[in-house]
C-alpha cells in the first residue's frame, strides 16, 4: 500500500485498515510455525503498510493539535 493510498483514506478507514492488516499478520505468523507459508516477504510488507498507517495517524493527530 503506497502513501498517497492511506492519505486519501478517512480516520475510520484506517482504523479497520489496521485491524484487517493485523489480522492478516496473525495469520501469516500462524502458517509460518506450521510450515504453510508460501510468501514470506508477505509478513514484512504487511509489517511496513501498518507502519505507515500509524505514522500518518500521528501525523494527522499532530495537525489537529
């Protein structure tokens, strides 16, 4: 997920965003202790987009203040 994708996103949409992204992540770390996952560079692009997220949550939060 690019940067300019997560600006256009609304507040709430970023807040499900990041639950589905985490729920995702959870399942990836769950088929990589049982030997199932195919695409590991997955769990680290996941990783990176929620950490985009919260950094222009932050950003946001800052511009409010």
């Amino acid at each position: 997920m690019k940067i300019k994708e997560i600006r256009e996103l609304s507040d709430a949409e970023l807040v499900s965003k990041v639950a589905d992204l985490q729920r995702e992540k959870l399942n990836l770390k769950i088929q990589s202790r049982t030997g199932q996952l195919e695409k590991t560079a997955r769990v680290r692009q996941i990783r990176r987009d929620i950490a985009r997220i919260y950094t222009e949550q932050t950003a946001r939060a800052a511009k409010v203040q």
